[in-house]
C-alpha cells in the first residue's frame, strides 16, 4: 500500500471516478475499520462511522494535497476524528478548555505556520523522553480515544492531575520534536 | 487552561489544545470550538495539522479489521445516488458578467475578454459553444476559470479569472464522464491561460453536462495518465 499509489487514487477520486474509490477502499477500510473498532469498541457503530468516514473521502478528496500529508495519515485522521466524535456524542465528557480563554484571538507568531515541515524527530523518540506511565496516558488517549476523566480512572490519579500530565506531557513533546 | 490561566494567544497554550484536539481527549464542545477556530485562525491550523503529522506514526497500533461487505454498498448507495453536487444553476450571462468585472482588473484581461466574446457571439452561427465556470473547491488556492468548448472547431479555451497556482507545477485539464475514468484534455499553457486543441477522438465526447475539472500536476502534467495533484477547479459544461 504505496504512499504514491494512494495518492494517485485520492486524486482519481477528486475526479468523481468511481473505480478508484471502490480500489481506495479495498485498500484503505481495513485500516480505518481497525480505527473506528478500537475507538468506538462496537462493531455496529464503528460499521456506521466507515461510512461515515468514506462518504468524507468522496466529498473531500480534492482537498488532500500530495506533499503536505502522508496519504494514509491524512485518511487515518478523517476516521480517528469521525470516531472519537461519535464516541463524545454518544457519552459527553466535560469540557476542559476554559471559558475565560479566548480561542478568537489570532495567534500571536505569525512566523509560525511557516515552520511546518517534517520534524526530524519521530514521535516515538520523544515518546520514551517522557515519564514511562505519561508516555503510555499520551499513546492511549491517542489510540483509544479516552477523555481526561477515562484516563484518570485508568491511572488512579485525580482529574486535574491528568490534564497537568498530558498538558506538560503535550509541551515536552513539542520542544522534543522541535530540537 | 483552568490551571494556568495563561494570556489569550499564548502560542504555548495554543499548542498544548491543538495536541489535546489531536490526541481526542477533548468534549464534543470543546472540539466544535477548535474546527471553528482552525477555519478562520492559519495558524492554529498549522499547529492542529502539525501534531496530526507528528502523531500519526502511532497509527501503527492499529490493527486492521476488514470490515463486512454491506458497508461498501451503503456507501456507495449514499454517494453515488446523491444528486451531483457539482452542476451550477447561475446563468452563462451571469457568469460573463461576474466575469468582466473581474476582467476590468488588467488591460490584458480585458483583452481576452474581447477575443473571447467575439468567439462567443460569432459562433452564435454555428451553433452555441459550451461553456463551463470551473471554481475552486475551498481549498483556499483561489483558482476560477471559464471554459469554451467550440463544438465545430475543437478548440477549447480556458481563461483563468484568478490564478496563483504555483510556478514549477502544470495546470491539467480534465473531461469526467459519469463514472468514467477521468480523460486527460491536456496541459494548460504555463502562463496560465490559452487554448488546448482537443484529440478528434475525444472531441465527442464533450456534451452537455460533461464534467471539466483542472487538477494541479507536476510540470509537463500528470506522469502517470490520472490526475495525481488536488483538483482545484470543477464544472459542468452547458449550452
């Protein structure tokens, strides 16, 4: 499952061609079923959430851009973001970003959205920087899509103290990938 | 943040929810108010795609599972037995109208807009040339063409209204026939507007109602015979 081969089918596919998305998704739905079954943990809804998923492909696949995203981690992403909002919709969780923070504020580094590039560092090496169990709460938010409060419970520390871990754990890795 | 209060567009703040948003730990809410922010905010949005692309080689923890057959054909059955979402109602008057406002923006722009008029009334004879408006699909490369299609001469002009397509990359344009594979019209010239002569083989086969799409390629077009760029233009050709 070549990178190139995939996007050539998603470019295919920003075409309307049919043929390409049915070969897009024999080769894709296994990986993204395998996503939507971990998360959701239910096969019915991870079935609904696929379809979901690659109606999302067909509408948008004339905005994948070859070069700026691996092809594969650009689709995981349309089905890890699928699923784990239909996870929140199916049990809320609290919401953790404050009020008072004003998300309408432009950024202040305007330099910023230049430095996106391929970072040198893998994640995984940055990863094992971290404490052992800060690394495993960071993986398993990722994975299984958990909330503050799952990834608490599973660890035994207080709420608060989870979102302090994955914060700084967030930051760390930022600096990690940036060295 | 709750416990740190931290100054809005604190860049490190931003960060940290841009990985919250990535990772999924966040609420329905809380998720909603990031895309809200990503869609007007460049550079937040740099920092969700940034730590999408730093996370996603734990991917590799997931198993795939082939899913059952009846999947496909339920999506199938929801995507193609949609109406086409592509056909444009506004009118080719309109259309020219919007154009030539624009066109008023450069002299030589007026220019083309003279030819192509001309072209336009003087095939009246003849019978109508096709013509297709081929906007862009949000992906914020800002490209819309106008395409005309003279049935008797095969010639098929494309004007650009507003170009910024990248320099080293070719501009290819397409013929869709429902679920055909998609037919390689030609690659438009580099400066970005002019005529392709289109094969006698496929001259035929653009109709009305026949889909025109440009696709961003690498220079000299698509290597492989399909489009491999995005499509950044879209239309359907009408009378």
């Amino acid at each position: 499952m070549a990178d190139k081969e995939i996007s050539a089918l998603l470019g295919r596919v920003a075409l309307a061609d049919r043929d390409a998305f049915a070969s897009l998704y024999r080769q894709t739905s296994p990986k993204l079923f395998g996503i939507c079954v971990r998360i959701l943990k239910d096969r019915g809804e991870a079935e609904e959430a696929l379809q979901e998923v690659y109606v999302k492909i067909w509408y948008r696949a004339d905005r994948f851009l070859a070069g700026e995203a691996a092809p594969m981690s650009w689709l995981a992403a349309i089905a890890r973001n699928q699923a784990i909002d239909r996870l929140r919709a199916r049990k809320p969780v609290a919401n953790a970003i404050d009020e008072a923070y004003d998300l309408a504020d432009p950024a202040l580094d305007p330099e910023r959205s230049a430095m996106i590039r391929s970072e040198g560092r893998r994640i995984e090496a940055c990863l094992e920087e971290l404490e052992a169990d800060r690394a495993e709460a960071v993986r398993r938010a990722y994975v299984e899509g958990l909330s503050y409060q799952e990834l608490a419970e599973i660890f035994a520390v207080p709420l608060n103290t989870m979102r302090t871990w994955l914060r700084r754990s967030l930051l760390k890795l930022r600096e990690c990938m940036e060295r | 943040m709750t416990t740190q209060k931290p100054e809005s567009g604190d860049s490190r703040s931003d960060e940290v929810i841009a990985g919250e948003y990535v990772l999924g730990v966040l609420s329905a809410e809380d998720r909603r108010q990031v895309e809200a922010r990503m869609a007007t905010d460049r550079n937040f949005a740099a920092m969700v795609v940034r730590w999408q692309s730093n996370l996603a080689s734990i991917d590799l923890a997931y198993e795939p599972v082939a899913p059952p057959p009846h999947v496909f054909a339920a999506i199938e059955s929801r995507v193609f037995e949609s109406p086409a979402s592509t056909g444009r109602s506004a009118s080719l008057w309109n259309s020219l109208s919007f154009w030539r406002s624009l066109a008023f923006a450069s002299l030589a722009a007026v220019a083309v807009l003279g030819i192509s008029m001309l072209e336009l009334f003087s095939a009246g004879q003849g019978g109508k040339p096709l013509v297709a408006e081929l906007q862009g699909q949000g992906n914020g490369l800002g490209l819309a063409l106008v395409a005309q299609f003279d049935t008797g001469s095969g010639r098929l002009r494309v004007t650009p209204v507003a170009a910024r397509q990248t320099e080293e990359k070719s501009l290819e344009l397409w013929l869709i026939k429902g679920s055909d594979p998609a037919i390689s019209l030609g690659v438009l010239p580099q400066s970005g507007e002019g005529e392709i002569l289109v094969r006698p083989a496929v001259r035929s086969k653009i109709t009305e109602g026949s889909t025109l799409a440009v696709s961003l390629e690498p220079l000299g077009g698509s290597p492989t015979g399909s489009a491999t760029g995005p499509v950044i233009a879209l239309g359907t050709t009408r009378r």
